[in-house]
C-alpha cells in the first residue's frame, strides 16, 4: 500500500514538473506572451511551413495586433527583421502593406510569406528556420514606428 501510495506521489510530481517546465518555457514565445508598446501589442503570433519544391519551401508567418488604446490606431505597414545569417537564403518583402485601422480594443490577424532556398540547407536548420525573425517593425498613421523584438 505504502509503495503504491509513493509511486502515485512521485509520477504526479514528475507529471506536475514536467507541465510547469513547458508552461514557463511557451511563456519566452511570442505565442504566448502579450507584448505591448504605446497600447499597440502583439496578442498572437504563429507560423506554418509548407513545401513547394524540392528546393524550397514557404513560411506563413501570422500575426495579431491587438489595440488597447482608446483611439482607432491605422496600420501602414509592418516591416519583419530577419537573421543576417539568412538573408541570401530568403526572399521576402521588406515591407508589408497593411493600410487598416483597428479600432479600440480590436484584434487584426496580419500574414505573409516568405521563401527560403533550401538546396544548401540541412533538415535540422530547416526546422530552426522559424528563429530567423528577429523583429517587427509597425508603421502607424501618424508617421511613428513601434519595434517589437524577440528574443532568440
């Protein structure tokens, strides 16, 4: 009885430690974590991986800006910051349009893509492939930048 009573304690404690460990580690992604700047924040944040070719493959990079101020923000343009280690292996647009407002307390999902040349890569740089952006810069309507940075 004691032994099972034991083996219970310790396989919840391990259970137990091994979910904190993954919460506080989601908690240094920008998935998870609300990064705000002037009541402009990123609320979500996420990627998809597709293939086109043998040679190259696309990444969907998704954002969420999210408006915590009282007043409709306009949303020129965001400017995504890559690695230098990987800018000759990547096309991509340096600046994305996105012309929108988002009203107080609105959320608006931002996407684009980028194409890396993966002939000269190996599989395990392909999948650390999402660490390349490093910021985004927003543009807002009154010719002000917000940059937002990740840590990597």
């Amino acid at each position: 009885m004691f032994k099972k009573a034991l083996r219970w304690y310790i396989v919840t404690f391990v259970v137990v430690t091994y979910l904190v460990v993954v919460a506080i580690g989601y908690n240094n992604d920008w998935a998870t974590r609300r990064i705000e700047y002037a009541g402009l924040s990123i609320s979500g944040w996420d990627y998809e991986l597709s293939e086109i070719d043998s040679d190259k493959i696309k990444f969907t990079y998704k954002l969420t800006l999210a408006n915590n101020d009282k007043q409709i923000d306009f949303i020129k343009s965001i400017k995504p910051g890559y690695k230098m280690e990987v800018e000759n292996i990547i096309d991509y647009d340096k600046s994305i349009l996105v012309n929108t407002d988002i009203k107080p307390d609105e959320e608006k999902e931002i996407s684009w893509d980028i194409i890396v040349n993966t002939r000269d890569l190996k599989s395990v740089e392909i999948k650390e492939i999402s660490g390349f952006l490093t910021n985004i810069e927003v543009s807002v309507g009154n010719n002000t930048s917000y940059s937002f940075f990740i840590n990597n």
